[in-house]
C-alpha cells in the first residue's frame, strides 16, 4: 500500500494584482523511512521564499492515502531554533524503545504523497501543488539511541580538540548497514564544532572565542538509505565577554555641515569589554566605499575620535549620507557590527575658479588697445547655475587695467609703456567672483608685457662740429656724438653710420665708427679750412627698424706751429651694447720716440734692479759701503792690516819634503830667519785655530749675524794619518792659512805631497 503525500506549492506564482504567492524550492522529491521506526522525526526540511517579502504560513493540505496506522501523522511544522519549515513524521503512541509502537505496516503501506500550502499576509495561495512522497523501508530502521538532548560546557576550560558529546546511533537490517555516517549543522553558524566517524562532537577551537550561547546542533545519521536528523543543545558557561562600542548599540545620527574644517572631531565613541586585560582593536568600513578616505579613526585617544580626515571636506550635491559600521574585536570575540548615521548638511558655498593662477601675455600699447581673455571658468559648490560678477583686489597696480565683470576679458585702463622702466613688464594681479549671496572666491593673474619698438634713437644735439688739423694723425678720434633710444631690449640697441654729405664735397677725409665716433681718415688734397657738412645716423634693432639723424660739421684747420691745437671732442657713453673698433692707418707723429725713450727708462730700470738683486744674493745686503767689492761690502770691521799668521810644518825628519831648499817657506825674507824645521810651534795636537793667544785675538765674541756664510768650527778628518809611511803627520797647524775676512778661512795653496 503506497501512501502520496502531496504538498500544496507550486513553482507557479499565481498573481493577484502586484502579488506573488510563496514559492517552496527543491519539489517534487522523495525520502525513505524505515518500516519499524516509532519516533517521530524531522523528515524533509522546506526552503520556501516570497518575492515581495511577505510573510507567509505553510501547512499540510492533505495526504494519500491515509496512514493506516490511527496515531501516525504528517505534519508541516516550524522550527523554533532555525524558523523555518519542515515536514514532521508524528506518533501519538511512540512505546519504549524495549517495547516500541512501530508506526508502518510494510505488507499494506509502502508509499505515501502529501500536500502543503503556504499562504502569504495577501491570502495568496501557491498553485498548482507539487507534492513530496515517502517510501517506506520493508523491516528497517535507522535512529539516534541518546538525542535529542543537552550539554552544558565551561567556554574556558573546554580547550580545541576536546570531547564535547558523543552521538550514539544504530540501523536495523544489516543488508543495508553500509556503515554510519555523520554531519553537523549549528544554529547559529558556529565554526566552533566539528564531528569525526565515531561520533565525537570536538571543539573545533577553544571556546573561550566562541561568543554565541546556547548553539543548536543538528546532527544527521545514514546508513546511506535513510536519513536521520536530530538536535544537540549546548550551553556555554564562563564565556569571554564580548567587546562593544556602547555609545553606539542604538545606532545613532549626526548631521555635520558641509564646510567642516578638515581634522575636525565627527563622533567620540566609547568602547568597552568586562575582560579588564584584555586589548581592543577597532575596524571601519565606510557606504559608500568610494569615500572611504574622508574619514579617519583616531585610536591614540581616548575614547576614539571619528574624524573628517585632513585635507578632506565634505559635499553635499555629492554625498548626502553616509553610514559607518564599526566593530571591536578582543582577538577572542568580535563585537559589532555598531553603526554611526552621518548626515552631511547643505551649506551655501563661495564660488571658486578652476586654476589658483592665470598667466598672459601681451604688448605695451594705448589704453583700451588689448582685450586679453583669461579663460576663467567659474563654479560654485552649490551646484547651481547662476551669475557672478568679477572684479580685481585692489592694489599692485590694478588701477592701469580694467576687467569685464561679466566676461572677465581685461584691457589697458590707461597707455602702457614699460619703456625706461616706466611702468612694470610683469603684473601680479588678485582677482575675484561674488556669487548673488555675497560669497567670494579668489585667484592670481599674471600678465607678462613685452616692448614694441615705438622710439626712435635721439641724439643729445641736433648739430655736431669736429676739427682735425696737420698734427691730427690719420685713424684719430675727433669726436663723439651721444645717442639714446628709451625703448627696451633689442630695441633699444643701435648702431651708427655715415649718411651723407650735405655741401657737395665729396668725403674721403672723414668717417663714422658703429659707436656713432668720428674719425679723421685722410689728408690727402685737403685744404685748410675745409668743412665738410654730413648726417649722422642711428639705427636700431627693432622690427621694424626707426632711424634718428644728427648733423656733423668736420672742419680741417691749420694750427700754429708752436701750439699744438687738440680737437674739441664731446665723450659720452650711449646705450648701445656694440663695440666697435675705430679705423687705424698709422702712428701719430712723434709716437716712436715717446717709444724709444720708455724703453731706454726701462732698460735702465731692469739693470739697477739686476744689480741689487746680485749684491743681495752675494752679501745679503742691496748696498754697502764698498758697492764694488761685494765680498766686504757688509763687513763690520776692517781687518786687511792684521798680521798674517805663520804655520809651519813640524820638525824636520829624514825624507820629509818640507826639508827640501825649494820648499817656498825656507826662503830668504822669512821674518825670523830661522829654519822652520827649528821654531818652537805648538804641535798637531796642541794646535787650536780659535785659541785666544792667536796672533788675531780670540774671535769667540767677534759679531757674526751679518755674514751670510758663517760656519762653525770644523775638524778635519782628511789630513793624512800617522802611520803611513809616504805621508809624515800633517796637522791643520802645519798648512798656510791665510786670513781673508774674520767670516771665513781658506787655505791657500794647496798642499803637494
């Protein structure tokens, strides 16, 4: 016997004017319960939804055929836990498990179809009504032996991987026992559970994170034919207390002007955990997401500050709301979401141009000659189109323009000449915009004005006279005229020539430098008293270029012989920035010789100065009193008559060459007219050159510092040695010295061996 138990929802959505009725997804389908099961059970779970949101009641509409059993039931229920429907297999008379009231009778009931209908708060009724069917498992039963039930747990002590329950479940036929299989569901989500093959619920992680008490488990058991779902409730104790912003449970609203000052405070809120030790740490998300950076969480402070962030403003023809959802985490609970309405307030706005600074350029010219544009364009952060007026500050020489207060187009107020410095060439200007409230905005304008070549060069005279006579020599310089053009740059450079002759003389004897100079060039047949009239011009560098004349009258006279005449000449400096070279033909008169004579002065000069310079390095002295003898020339004293000293070689020995007749010291004038070999003279060893019983005195004390080539005493370690047999002992006091100067010893002549 087969029982149908249909549903009365249908996929079709009857429509009543704009109304829907409810929809329940996922049937037509079946599910399997077992023949000898007596428990009533969860069997099929609804998932039904309404398109206009309504709320919506579903119930069984009918079943077929009948369970025969009269305390057996299907109903469509709630579940409290979840809030949503399910089809409930219901009996009356349930027994015990030892003696349990089996609800199916295989042999006359294997199949059963039911229907439901859902009705939304319009009345409307889903239609046509799919159904769900029941099969009924021939001797068989799958069922947990301990849930439904409920546990309590300590969320601090019970640590990850701990036993929380351990689900007991069995089937009935042995030919379908293709081994148990679990799955959990909770209620709320929990991510703190899990089950393994055994049937071990294991914390998935300490519960002290676990914020959510009490958590429903919807366990689920298969022998891969029938499908049971029950309930394990857990109750949480000690649990960690969860972080809030308490300034923020109900969700409040702020309303902030739209000319908030940057960094300015929006909220302070106020966080809170009853865990003292633990630390908070705070997250902000902004609606829209596109504005996120407007705002800053200050958490150096407490209690935190939300502000507008720097350089930030608000604008209301942008974003008129915002809404910003916080949450606190202790990095075991997260607290939130808290939620904070900000309300952006219009304000009427200044206007405001589209660049900070303007840059033009122009030329200098008569008032009302120019209309430069600037090209403003003007908004208002309004958002609405209206008039403004513009007009410039006062100050930095705004009073010389004047600007369209509608246009903004702006021209010469009065003539504009930079010429001589006269007025500036680089303006600096402030302009503004009022809008019809009386708000004003502000930027820079910069006109850069450039010298047109409006000035002639003018010379200092209108008439220029220059005079060359015979003693005037050929490339001289007779005279300067002054020139000056008041334009500026380029335009004020200028470069002078010869125009031309005016009293039809023709001119070969004069010429005009580049410098606006005057030069005498030529003699040749010309007679005294000649004038000869020409213009003189000035031309400068502008585009186009202007000219300015001047007259020069260059007269050749004769001058007297005795009075050498010179040319008035008139010298000035221009403003031209060209160097010109005058032309040269030759030397003047009497310009060799003035070379001659400065050379023979400087020759003589040169050798005085060689002079000096060779006594110093021979005396050290430039001058003496002997500027010929430059070896005594800074002697202190005179010691020339000082008697010379005799040394004479020791007693004769056999073969000593001092024995000999031509030995130049055994000669006739010797003073004493004793043999040398004979006198009583001090020994080597005895001899002192400096001994105060010399024949000179002693020259301890004899003033030294003005000789460049004093030496102190010296030995001599290369006089021959005592022991040779070639040389007899030779000491210092055997050698002839004779005395130049008390500075210095020389020993003359040499000694022959």
């Amino acid at each position: 016997m087969k029982i149908i138990l249909f549903l009365t929802i249908s996929s079709v959505i009857v429509q009543t004017g704009y109304c829907a009725a409810p929809v329940i997804h996922g049937l037509p389908t079946s599910v399997n319960v077992g023949e000898l099961e007596y428990k009533g059970r969860l069997i099929y779970e609804l998932t039904v939804s309404d398109i206009n949101g309504d709320s919506f009641v579903c119930r069984k509409q009918s079943v077929s055929p009948s369970p025969n059993n009269t305390n057996v039931d299907f109903r469509v229920l709630i579940d409290s836990a979840n809030g949503r429907y399910g089809v409930y297999l219901i009996n009356q008379n349930e027994g015990t498990s030892t003696n349990p009231n089996v609800m199916f009778n295989f042999d006359i009931e294997q199949t059963f179809d039911v229907f439901v209908a859902c009705t939304d708060a319009r009345n409307t009724v889903t239609n046509p009504i799919p159904y769900l069917r029941v099969d009924i498992i021939d001797n068989d039963k799958v069922e947990f032996t301990n849930l439904p039930d409920t546990v309590s747990k300590d969320a601090t002590a019970t640590l990850q991987n701990d036993i929380v329950y351990t689900v007991q479940a069995q089937n009935e036929l042995t030919t379908n026992d293709n081994g148990l299989s679990f799955s959990i569901t909770t209620v709320p989500a929990s991510s703190s559970f899990e089950i393994d093959g055994n049937g071990n619920i294991l914390a998935a992680r300490n519960f002290v994170l676990e914020n959510t008490t009490p958590i429903t488990i919807y366990v689920t058991v298969t022998d891969g034919v029938i499908w049971v779902k029950e309930t394990l409730r857990v109750d949480l104790t000690n649990m960690n207390n969860i972080p809030e912003i308490t300034n923020l449970k109900n969700s409040p609203s702020v309303h902030m002007s739209e000319l908030l000052a940057s960094n300015s405070l929006i909220y302070s809120l106020t966080g809170s955990d009853g865990d003292a030790s633990d630390t908070l740490t705070y997250s902000m998300n902004i609606d829209p997401v596109t504005d996120t950076a407007l705002f800053e969480l200050d958490t150096g402070v407490s209690p935190l500050q939300l502000r507008l962030a720097p350089g930030k403003m608000f604008d209301y023809e942008k974003t008129q709301y915002y809404n910003i959802t916080f949450t606190v985490t202790d990095s075991k609970a997260t607290g939130g979401p808290f939620i904070l309405n900000v309300h952006v307030l219009n304000e009427n706005e200044p206007c405001f141009f589209d660049k900070s600074t303007y840059s033009l350029s122009t030329n200098e010219g008569a008032a009302s000659s120019i209309s430069l544009n600037p090209g403003f364009i003007i908004r208002d952060g309004d958002g609405v189109n209206q008039a403004y007026s513009l007009s410039f500050l006062n100050g930095n020489g705004s009073e010389r323009f004047t600007m369209d207060a509608s246009s903004g187009l702006i021209s010469y107020a009065t003539d504009y000449d930079i010429d001589n410095n006269a007025m500036p060439s680089t303006v600096y200007l402030s302009v503004k915009c009022q809008d019809a409230t009386g708000e004003t905005g502000n930027a820079s304008v910069i006109i850069y004005i450039h010298d047109i070549n409006d000035n002639s060069p003018e010379f200092g005279s209108g008439d220029y006279s220059f005079f060359a006579d015979q003693f005037t020599g050929v490339g001289s310089l007779i005279g300067t005229t002054t020139a000056t053009d008041i334009d500026s740059g380029t335009n004020a450079q200028f470069t002078c020539s010869y125009g031309s002759t005016q009293n039809a003389i023709a001119n070969p004897y004069f010429t005009v430098g580049s410098d606006c100079s005057v030069f005498f060039t030529s003699r040749t047949s010309l007679a005294y008293d000649t004038v000869i009239r020409f213009t003189l011009l000035a031309i400068d560098k502008g585009t186009p270029a202007k000219t300015g004349t001047t007259f020069v009258n260059a007269i050749y006279r004769e001058a007297s012989t005795t009075t050498i005449s010179t040319s008035t000449t008139t010298t000035s400096t221009t403003s031209t920035t060209t160097t010109t070279v005058a032309p040269s033909t030759g030397l003047e008169d009497g310009s060799i010789a003035a070379i001659v004579i400065g050379s023979l002065v400087g020759a003589v000069l040169l050798g005085l100065l060689l002079y000096m310079l060779f006594r110093w390095c021979y005396t050290g002295f430039c001058c003496g009193p002997d500027p010929c003898d430059f070896a005594r020339c800074c002697q202190r004293g005179d010691y020339s008559n000082y008697q010379r000293r005799q040394i004479t070689p020791i007693r004769s020995k056999p073969g000593n060459p001092y024995n000999k007749q031509d030995n130049p010291y055994n000669k006739p004038d010797n003073p004493n007219n004793k043999p040398y070999n004979s006198m009583n003279r001090d020994t080597a060893d005895e001899f002192n050159y400096f001994r105060d019983d010399s024949d000179y005195g002693s020259l301890k004390n004899q003033d030294m510092r003005h000789s460049r080539f004093s030496r102190p005493e010296r030995n001599y370690p290369d006089f021959p040695q005592v022991g040779e047999p070639q040389f007899p002992r030779l000491s210092p006091s055997d050698a002839r010295v004779e005395m130049i100067s008390p500075k210095y010893a020389r020993g003359l002549p040499a000694i022959r061996y």
